[in-house]
C-alpha cells in the first residue's frame, strides 16, 4: 500500500514540480532547457529526489533549485492535496549523457566490425 502511494506521489510531484519550475520560478540561473526526468518519493513520504537533467550548466541550475526549494514547497501544498510536502533533494541526472557514451561506444564497435569484414572479403578475393 505504501509503495503505491510512493509511486503515485511520485508521478503527481512531477508533473507539479515541471509546472512550477517552468511557470513560476523566476530565477535567470534556471534553465529553459530544464527537464524534471523523475521523482523518486521514500516510502514514508519524508523525502523527495527530484532528478533533474538540462542542456547547459547543471550545477548552476541546481543551485538556483536549492535557493528557490522553499517556495517550490509551498507551490507544491497549494496544487498537491497532501498534508505534509517532503523534503526536496535535487540530484543531477546523467541517463542521458550515459545513454549517448553507450550509444557512442556501440556504434564504434559496429564500425571496427564492417572494417574486420571488408578486410576478410579482401583477404578472400
């Protein structure tokens, strides 16, 4: 039961949190290009990880996150119907840029295996 309700706060907080940051936050070190990837909300419902990613500089943003998280706090009582409002952690999320190394490092091996056989065909002829 508590796992459900983790895992539906956790969609609900960041749906809100994406709109508050994007309508309401007035910071310039923010981002436009900020995109909230994911919401992880603890079992007892204390804490938030709110996994950030963005096109530019991220630490910069997530300072900006950290000095507007009070009044992302209240936004989030005003539009969420929950009685007590965890506590926000920013963390930097780096799927996307793992994601382009893999991809990076799939494609490199695929070429160094074209290359392999073109050079066994030539061997052949």
């Amino acid at each position: 039961m508590a796992r459900r309700r983790s895992s539906r706060l956790s969609v609900e907080m960041k749906r809100v949190i994406s709109e508050i940051i994007r309508n309401h936050v007035k910071d310039p070190r923010v981002s436009e290009l900020l995109s909230i990837t994911d919401v992880h909300v603890t079992e007892d419902l204390k804490f938030a990880k709110v996994f950030v990613s963005t096109y530019g500089d991220i630490e910069t943003t997530l300072i900006a996150l950290e000095s507007a998280k009070g009044f992302i706090r209240k936004e989030i009582g005003k539009r969420a119907k929950i009685r007590n409002i965890p506590e926000l952690i920013f963390i930097k999320d780096d799927s996307i840029e793992k994601g382009i190394y893999m991809s990076s490092l799939i494609d490199k091996v695929l070429k160094e295996e074209q290359n392999k056989n073109k050079g066994n065909e030539a061997d052949e002829e």
